[in-house]
C-alpha cells in the first residue's frame, strides 16, 4: 500500500474512504489541486517558491506564544487525529506481517538477482 505513517486514516477522513481506497490498493495518484481541494495541504505554490512559502508560515507560527501554539496544535490533533494510534497499531501490525512473508522474500531475492 502506498498509505502508512497514519495516512489509512488521515487521507480517508480527508477525502473519503473510496478515494483513499483507490489510492492505496489501484496506485491512483493525487494532483497538488486535488490535494489543496481535499484539505491534505494548504497551498500549491511553484517549486522555486517553496523555501519562502515555507519559511513565512514558519515565522508566522514562531512569532506566536509558543505555549498557546502547542496547546492549540494539541486540540486540533486531538479532536482530528484522535483514532491515530489504532491506525499506527494496524499499519505496523500489516507492515510486520507482509515483511515476514515468503512473498516479500521472494521478491527481495528476485529484486537482489538483477
């Protein structure tokens, strides 16, 4: 599955369990704008503009009382994140699992004789 790190349930709630489901089990990839679209980022800028981008929200957010930025970041994961943990279990939990395999092995020993 291309979804782990939490994204079985992060990228389901964001855009729907059947989009999520193409994604992770046919390979269907996101554009940016579908990204921006469904909520998984909150902007779309040129690659030549990242670094900028990304440093002005990190000075907006460091400018703030860093203790009300903890404590705010705290409950929006708590009220959006708040079956994370299971999802960590399950990802790991399958990851173990298939690594473990004759298939996964079989693979790697095919991949190692190239």
């Amino acid at each position: 599955s291309d979804l782990d790190g939490g994204a079985t349930a992060t990228v389901a709630a964001a855009i729907g369990r059947a989009r999520a489901a193409a994604v992770a089990l046919l390979g269907e990839k996101l554009s940016a704008a579908d990204a921006f679209a469904a909520g998984l980022i909150t902007a779309v800028v040129p690659a030549d503009d990242l670094d900028a981008v990304v440093d002005a929200a990190a000075g907006k957010i460091a400018a703030k009382p860093r203790r009300a930025m903890e404590l705010t970041k705290a409950a929006l994961n708590g009220s959006s994140l708040a079956g994370l943990e299971d999802a960590f279990a399950r990802e790991r939990s399958g990851q173990i699992e298939l690594l473990q395999s004759a298939e996964f092995k079989s693979a790697i020993a095919q991949f190692s004789a190239k």
